[in-house]
C-alpha cells in the first residue's frame, strides 16, 4: 500500500535559517511526488512536483529513490513561508495520497 | 474564471440529518475528488470521479454518497450525520485522472453536532 510520512507536524525557524520539510514515501511502483502548501486562509495549491525539478518561491525538493524520500528545502526562510505543507504521491491507481502535513512556522 | 467552487463555506447539522456539499469546477477537467481534512490526519479522499460518468471508493467512503451530476459537478451526500464527520471538506478536480495535480476549492467546514 501507499503512504507518505511528515514525521514533523510543526517546525519552526527563526527568517534566514534553512529549512528542511521531511518526506519519505512507501510505494513499490514508480513515484510521482508533490508538494502541496496551504497558506493562512487560502486554499490548498501545487507548489512544486519531482517531474519538473523546478524551484518554486526558492523551494527545491530532490528525489530520492534509494531513500525514498522527497524533502522540501530553502536556503534561507521567509516569513512569508509560514504556512501548511504537504506531501503528496500520485500512482498510477488514479488516487493522490497526501501527508498529515507539516506546518512551517517562520520566526520573525 | 472561478477555478473550483465549493458550496456552502460553512455548515452545522444535528446527529442524523442529511446534507450535500456541492462542487463545480469551470476547468473543463475529467477528473474530480472530495477529500477530508482532519487535524493530525491530513486530507483523505472520500471518494473520486475518474471522468463523468464513474465514480470510485477512496480511503474512507463510509457515511458518504456521491454524484458526478455532469462533467462540471460532483456533490457529496451525507445521509444520516455524525459527529465523526465533523471535518473541512474539499473538492478537487485534474485535467485527467492519472496527474498528481490537483486544484482545490476553499474549502467546507462541517459540524455535527
């Protein structure tokens, strides 16, 4: 079966620290890997996903199939960062499974 | 262009009553979801719409029914309320059915009482 992990539900930085959203995913097939935000009273919106490897507001996120896992990293964070995050895997049995989330509290 | 809509935002049901949450999407996409948001549990999909005309189980469909009206629609039924459904309930819908990318409506906040 599928599953995707947040081990962290919050994590808090101080602005201009790193930042480092875990990931790690259970899945046998071929992964499809996403990362999802959720901002204070807006709805839930594509960040960014592995396909593209693309950085998105200075999130990169690299995956690691040996380790199974797809972190979500920024050098230095911004309070504007501050806001729900989660991981999500899409199969090829037509369902996306999301994360618990891990909320990114930036410290001004 | 409204993206997802989802209706109503905000609703409160007593233990056995019915209601149904409506969702349009004006994107022209096949595919349409309704998931779950819970603390501490993320979102879990309730039940899925690959393209109009079928409709599919996802994790927990249990309390819920669904209709994919047309390929705009796709409402979400719950017949006798629960306090166990006490959620934020979200739409989504995909261009086609098997993308990772969804966009999501606002979003509807449910108490059972």
């Amino acid at each position: 079966a599928q599953r995707v992990t947040q081990p962290e539900k919050l994590l808090s930085v101080f602005k201009g620290a790193p930042v480092e959203l875990k990931c790690n995913y259970s899945y046998s097939g071929s992964p499809e890997l996403f990362w999802y935000v959720q901002y204070s009273r807006q709805r839930l919106q594509l960040l960014l996903r592995h396909i593209s490897r693309e950085s998105i507001k200075g999130f990169t996120a690299d995956l690691n199939k040996g380790e199974t896992s797809f972190h979500l990293k920024k050098p230095f964070a911004q309070e504007e960062d501050s806001a729900m995050y989660y991981c999500a895997l899409n199969t090829r049995y037509q369902k996306v499974t999301f994360g618990i989330g891990t909320k990114l509290q930036v410290i001004p | 262009n409204a993206g997802v809509t989802q209706t109503p935002k905000f609703q409160v049901l007593k233990t056995g009553q019915s209601m149904t949450l409506q969702c349009a999407q004006d994107m022209n996409h096949n595919s349409m979801y309704w998931y779950r948001q819970d603390p501490g549990m993320g979102l879990r999909l309730i039940y899925y719409s690959a393209s109009e005309g079928t409709t599919d189980k996802g994790e927990v469909p249990n309390g819920y029914n669904v209709s994919r009206l047309n390929k705009r629609e796709f409402s979400l039924r719950l017949e006798s309320a629960a306090p166990s459904q006490t959620s934020v309930y979200f739409c989504a819908s995909s261009e086609v059915a098997d993308t990772g990318e969804l966009f999501f409506g606002e979003g509807s906040r449910l108490t059972v009482l």
